[in-house]
C-alpha cells in the first residue's frame, strides 16, 4: 500500500500539535507552539525546568515568580515572546539571567512591564534597565549578611561544643572522685574486719595455759 506524499504532510501537519503537547509541562497547557502558564501560583520551586524546544509563545506572567533558572529560555530558536509580568521580581544576583536575557530581545517594548518588587531601593525599577553595578552592590550586600549570620552561628556551635565539653570533663572528675571515696571505703571496711578477727583470737589462745598453771599449783 503506497501512501501519497500529500497525505503523508497532511497527517504530520495534524500530529504535530500532539507531538508538542506531549513535551508541555504539567502545570501548563499547549497548543500549536503556545504554552500558558499563567495564574498558576509558579514558584522557583514548581517552575518547569524545560519547555517544548518548538514554543513559540509562552505566558509565564500573574505568577509568584522572584527569579528564572539559568538558560530557561535559551536554544529555543522559535520563541518569539514570552510574558513575564505580574510576578514579584527580585533584583538580587538571581535576577541577573532575566535582566540579560532581557538585553538580547529585539523588541524590548514587550518587557518594559516587568520590575523590581524588592530590594526596597530599586523596587518599581525595569529589570533589563538596572545597572549591573546595582545588582551586584544588592549581591554583596546579601554575601556580607549570609558571612555575617554564618560566623555568628559558627561562633555558637563553638560555644555549645565548648560548654559540652567542659560538662563532659566535669562529670568525669566527678565519677573518678566518687570511684576513688568508694575504693577508699571498701578498704578500710575489710582493713577493720581484719583487725576486729585478731583481737577476738588473742584471749581464747591464753585459756588453756592459765588452768594448767593453776592445777599445777
């Protein structure tokens, strides 16, 4: 049975959407190169971390988004648009992939709805328009405090493993003093035992030689 090639085109025309759809992640819907993702409360956790590499159109906005994986979107060669408003950005180091992506669309008229929810002094700023300098003085802030709290918590446990220690060393000289009182009890009890037998056999040892010197007599 042959089959013609304009039947065969037309059966791929129809499969393909399929084809797309079986790569679409499970918290969006697809269509024909359209992926919706938006409303869906998306999180840095529950984020899809692929879409179909065909996608031409994806609508990540109204989420609860504060930053994007590293090269998310890139090598997908047919994505023409994507819609990143309505979500809570924040303008730390995470948002340096964003704010260069951003850089390289032509059309940059489509994202200039998309800014900064915190830190609070670029808050209500463009993403693709912050200076990197800006991102990177929020990146040692944030560097500065996680040392800070990491030295204060290491500073604690030192603290806690030094009070453990000592307790430990102290309940150990105490046992080894209460051992010693015990040994030292132990003796001294059989020490007077001995001594108590000795005088006890002293009297009983004269008996006989007194009444044989008194018949004698």
């Amino acid at each position: 049975m042959k089959i013609s090639y304009p039947y065969l085109s037309q059966l791929l025309y129809l499969l393909l959407p399929l084809l797309v759809t079986e790569g679409c992640p499970s918290v969006c819907s697809c269509s024909r190169g359209y992926v919706d993702c938006s409303g869906r409360m998306l999180r840095g956790s529950n984020l899809p971390n692929a879409f179909p590499p065909d996608s031409r159109e994806i609508h990540l906005h109204d989420n609860q988004l504060t930053s994007l994986p590293n090269g998310l979107l890139d090598h997908m060669l047919a994505l023409h648009s994507v819609s990143l408003y309505g979500n809570p950005w924040v303008c730390d180091c995470g948002v340096l992939y964003l704010r260069s992506w951003l850089l390289r669309q032509e059309n940059r008229k489509n994202y200039r709805n998309i800014t900064c929810s915190s830190p609070p002094g670029l808050q209500g700023r463009l993403v693709m328009y912050l200076a990197e300098e800006e991102v990177l003085e929020s990146c040692r802030y944030w560097y500065c405090s996680l040392a800070l709290a990491s030295q204060v918590s290491l500073f604690i446990f030192i603290v806690l493993q030094a009070i453990l220690l000592a307790s430990i060393i102290f309940f150990l000289r105490r046992f080894e003093k209460l051992s010693r009182e015990a040994r030292r009890t132990v003796q001294e009890s059989f020490a007077g035992d001995d001594g108590g037998n000795g005088e006890e056999y002293v009297p009983l040892k004269g008996l006989p030689e007194t009444g044989s010197k008194r018949g004698t007599r």
